[in-house]
C-alpha cells in the first residue's frame, strides 16, 4: 500500500502568514547594477543561461559570480568549469577589472605601464579569493555536491550542463543523463542553494528553413539535449548578438516563474571580458496596417465595454 504524503494548507498558514506580513523579501545576490540588477539570483533558485559557441556564456557568468561576491560580502561560490582551468577565468577577471587587454594578460606581456591597473584589480579580487573556489575533477556531480558541502557554497555554478555527469549509469543517454542532472540541481535549489546553470544550445531553423544561432531563431528549444532544462529553470536567459550593433549582445529573458520576462541590452567589450548595460533603441513606429487594426480592436474593445452589464 502507499503512503499518502502530503502537506495541509492548514498546517503552513500560519508561518507562511507571519513571512508575508515580515516585509521582508526573499534572499538575492545583486550581480550588478543598472538593469543587470533585474537578474534575479538566490536561494532556491535556479538560473539558467545558454549561448553559442563563443557567445560569451562563461564570460557572462563569472563576471556575475564575481560582482555577486562583492556585492554580499557573506556569499560564498562554487564553479565547475569543465572547459576553462581557474587560472584562465582568472586570467579573464583580471582583464575586465583592470581595463587591460586579455592577450596582454594571457601572454604575460605585463609592462610598467600596467601595474597600477592591476594592482588596483588584485586589490578587489584578493578579498573574494577565500569565498571562491573551483571544483577539480572528476566533473560529475557527486564531486560537485561534495565539494558545495565542504566549500559552505551558497552559490553553484555548472559550466556546462551537458558535460557534468549525474550519479548511476545512463549508458550514453545524454537526454536521460542531463534529466537526471537538472532533478538533482532542483534539490540543491530546494535546500537552499543558488544555482547557475550554463547549457549548450542546438542551431535552430530561421525563416529560410537555414540553420543558424542567430537570436530571432533561438528559443526554450533550443537547449540541446532536454526539456527539462527549460521546465526545472526559475529564469531562462540566452545570449545572442544584436544585430544593429556590432559590439551590443542581447540577454534574451525566455523564462521568468516569479516575474516578467523583459530582455536586457548589454555591451560586449570581448578584448577586456567585460559587459556593461546599455540602452536599447526605441520600437520602431508600427506600420499603417498594424496601425489600422490596432485602432480598430481598440474601437471595438470601447464598443463592449459601453454595452454594460456583466459577463
């Protein structure tokens, strides 16, 4: 026989009464300012953020995780980057803080000129190293967990999705290994940990029926591998190139469960790993048939609201 498992409305009013009435908002780790405040990170919450290759994913998302831990100073976080080792994402930090060219830095071609940049971006960079840490392999999310755990992370990142192996044996199931992947990533969610999930995207058909990753073409579907990536994501974002501007990206905002789902506009200064909010263009004025039929809905709209009476 099964057990029956459930909870009773009654027996959670009352503290979920006196939490609505505390005025106090639920937990979020600002990663910036501007619009960039709009990017909601927290407790319990996961966000999911895809790309193309090349796109600026990683890029995005550790210039968030940094700014996260210096804007609460009581955070601490856990990447695991499967493609880039922690000297190279460190590498990128030190460009965008400092100003100074990646090429520059990554060679190691450091001159006098440089130094007092860079001394003023270690400086914001050696207070957070203690709340920072990497996972080392394996990748898999055994590791991942064990090493939130002895980290204390609040915050988890997983760069990529696709490449980090669930326990059990999926026997080279992708869909069903990155199923199993997200349902693990909710219980850390539901116990309180904030989650970044970074993910792979597939090329999608345009209007010519032409593959491509262009931004109009990508969508929820685009994830590669699973829907469940898009049902398990509190936030779904993609990143994609403006193509009105060619140094301006687009974080297109596909999924939003606690609010409304707006895109923000942003520069990408790829020499420096930096982005930066701007602001976007004006709509273009509707044409004289959108026009035209907008009047007219509007006209009709005002028609039923005189008739009165209720529906």
């Amino acid at each position: 026989m099964t057990t029956a498992n459930y909870l009773a409305a009654a027996d959670l009013l009352g503290s979920w009464r006196d939490d609505v009435l505390s005025g106090t908002p639920p937990a979020l780790y600002p990663v910036g300012t501007g619009e960039l405040e709009r990017i909601e990170i927290g407790p319990g919450r996961v966000l999911l953020l895809g790309g193309a290759p090349g796109a600026g994913k990683s890029a995005f998302t550790m210039q968030a995780v940094v700014d996260a831990l210096r804007m609460t100073p009581t955070l601490r976080a856990l990447v695991c980057n499967v493609e880039m080792t922690p000297t190279v994402l460190m590498d990128r930090q030190l460009a965008r803080l400092s100003g100074i060219d990646l090429n520059t830095i990554r060679l190691r071609r450091l001159g006098v000129e440089h130094g007092e940049r860079i001394d003023a971006a270690l400086q914001t960079l050696e207070p957070l190293a203690e709340r920072l840490c990497f996972v080392r392999p394996p990748f898999d999310l055994a590791n991942v967990a064990a090493s939130a755990d002895a980290s204390n992370a609040g915050l988890i990142v997983l760069d990529y999705i696709q490449r980090i192996k669930p326990p059990g044996n999926h026997n080279g199931d992708k869909r069903g290994s990155v199923d199993a992947t997200m349902d693990y990533l909710r219980q850390f969610a539901d116990a309180g940990v904030a989650v970044i999930v970074v993910a792979a995207v597939s090329r999608s058909k345009d209007t010519k029926g032409r593959s491509t990753y262009d931004g109009d073409a990508l969508s929820l579907a685009s994830f590669r591998e699973s829907s469940e990536l898009e049902f398990g994501a509190d936030d779904a974002f993609i990143l994609v190139n403006d193509p009105d501007d060619e140094s301006g990206v687009i974080l297109r905002h596909l999924k939003a469960r606690h609010s409304g789902a707006k895109d923000i506009a942003l520069t990408f200064d790829r020499p420096r790993q930096r982005f930066a909010p701007r602001t976007m263009p004006p709509t273009p004025a509707a044409g004289k048939l959108h026009s035209a039929m907008a009047d007219l809905w509007n006209r009709a709209a005002a028609a039923d609201d005189g008739e009165g009476g209720d529906s």
